[in-house]
C-alpha cells in the first residue's frame, strides 16, 4: 500500500515531454524554457515536474502577452 498523496489534489503533473507534446514544441525548447525560470516547475531529485495548474497558467499568460 502506497502514502504518497498527489502534489495537489486534481492537479496532474506532468513531464517534459508530456509538456512539449501539449504546446507542440521541441522538448529542448522546453528545457530552454525551463532554465531561463519561464514556466513554473518542481524537481524531484534531477527530475522535472510541472502542474497543470502552473502550466495553464502560464499559458493564459502567454495568450495575455501576445494580445498587447
């Protein structure tokens, strides 16, 4: 029987690919992403995780941006 509990509960996690598969982009641009503190994220050890919540998040605010 497992005690981990989800980082949230209804917030999925997602990897990196998973990420690059959803916005359609090259998972070193990802990375890129990643590095320069653009989307939100939490590492796990050398592992990388982003919540759906932080990802939408920030893809309303790239939506916003572009409007401008």
């Amino acid at each position: 029987m497992s005690t981990q509990r989800p980082p949230l509960v209804g917030d999925k996690v997602f990897t990196i690919p998973e990420v690059a598969a959803y916005l359609k982009i090259s998972k070193s641009k990802i990375y890129d992403l990643l590095s320069h503190k653009k989307i939100p994220h939490l590492k796990v050890g050398r592992n990388v995780r982003i919540r759906e919540s932080d990802l939408l998040r920030w893809e309303e605010l790239q939506i916003e941006k572009a409007l401008l």
